[in-house]
C-alpha cells in the first residue's frame, strides 16, 4: 500500500491560514487522496479529497501537486476548533477492498 | 440525523469474557467498517463489509469476528477478551467504496 508521510507537529495562529503538507511519492494512479481530522475525544471527520486536480469546500482546499506525489490541505483562517490531528490518507479506487489505511497525523495547534 | 451510533460508548471486561460492539447507521450506506484506535496511533482497520450479508478481514482482524445480517447495522464481536484489545473502537459507514467516511463517537474497551 502506498504510504503518506506528514509532520508530526504543525502550529498556527487563530484567524491565519494553515498549510498542512503530505507526501505521497509512491501514489499510483488510481489513489484518492483523502483529508480527515480527529478532535479530542472525538471519531474522525472527513475534512475533503481528491485525485488530480485542486479541490474546495466549506472546510478547507486540497492543492495537488501536479506530480500527484505531494498535496497540502489549506484551511483557509484557523480557528480554536481546528486544532485536530489531521491525517492525509490514500485510497485506491480500484476494486471493492477500497480501504483507508490512517497513519499518526499531524497534531495542529492553533494558538489564539 | 444520528448518523452513525455505536453502543456501548464504554466498557469494562475481563480477560476472557465475551462481549459485542454494535454498529447502527442511519444513511442507507453499503460499506460499514470497524477500526482501532491505540494512545498516539492512527486507526487500524480490523474488518469491513460491502454490503449486507458481506464480510471482510482488514489489517488486524485476530481475535475479532463481525456480522451484518442487516444492511443498517454492523456488530464486532469479542470472543475471548484479551488485555491487548483494550482500545477505542470507531465504526464507519460510507455511501461507495471511494465516498467519504461517516464514523461514529467511539466505544472505549478496557480489559483486565
């Protein structure tokens, strides 16, 4: 399985933006590139994904590079309610045994 | 909207009692999934279901058998409880193998 490689540590301060970067350098094609976060105590929640080109939501944006073997998650102005970890994930959509395989994360911290 | 709901939200056992995790979703989702969590670990997938009547091993599925005779719940059950399956477990649904995962707030088992 292809693997992501992240900061185990990121900080920010409330209302600045935050880049949150993954690598990815053994993508295959067919991998999405899923975004989730955890918050204390909590399940994860999907936050935005991907396959090649930039994505938007409400949350947050997904810039891949063009390569595909690196991607950012931008949350736009942080706030006290990101501070999460945030795991980058790929999923291949080949087949029926899609599986997200989570590593450790980068726990960000939004300083106020 | 419950979404995703997991019962017990808590649990104490002893070693070699058995016990069962139930696993209801409210979105008519095909895949369903049972994850995982150790202190300062991402999640481990330990088994999933494509559908009602399916199940499938995922990264760490010994010592854990599931069942989905319903298309709305997933049970994981605990035949002979062991001091390292003291854990949180999340359960998952998603509408397509390659959709967003919905995940329920945890169940968290310790064994003694």
């Amino acid at each position: 399985d292809a693997k992501t490689t992240q900061p185990n540590s990121m900080e920010s301060n409330e209302e600045e933006p935050v880049h949150l970067p993954c690598n990815h350098s053994t993508i295959s094609g067919t991998d999405y590139i899923h975004w989730y976060r955890q918050l204390p105590s909590q399940g994860p929640e999907y936050v935005i994904h991907g396959l090649t080109s930039n994505v938007n939501n409400r949350m947050a944006s997904l810039a891949i590079a063009e390569d595909r073997k690196s991607s950012t998650l931008i949350l736009h102005r942080a706030t006290l309610r990101d501070a999460a970890v945030y795991y980058c994930i790929l999923g291949n959509s080949g087949g029926s045994n899609y599986k997200l395989t989570f590593g450790k994360g980068t726990l960000l911290t939004v300083n106020p | 909207n419950a979404g995703v709901t997991q019962t017990p939200k808590f649990r104490v056992l002893k070693t070699g009692q058995s016990m069962t995790l139930l696993c209801a979703q409210d979105m008519n989702h095909e895949y369903m999934y049972w994850y995982r969590q150790d202190p300062g670990m991402g999640l481990r997938l330990i088994h999933y279901s494509v559908g009602e009547g399916t199940t499938a091993k995922g990264e760490v599925p010994d010592g854990y058998n599931v069942s989905r005779l319903k298309k709305q719940n997933f049970l994981l059950g605990l035949e002979s409880a062991a001091p390292s399956q003291t854990s949180v477990y999340f359960c998952a649904s998603a509408d397509t193998h390659h959709q967003p995962q919905h995940f329920g707030d945890g169940t968290r088992l310790s064994i003694l």
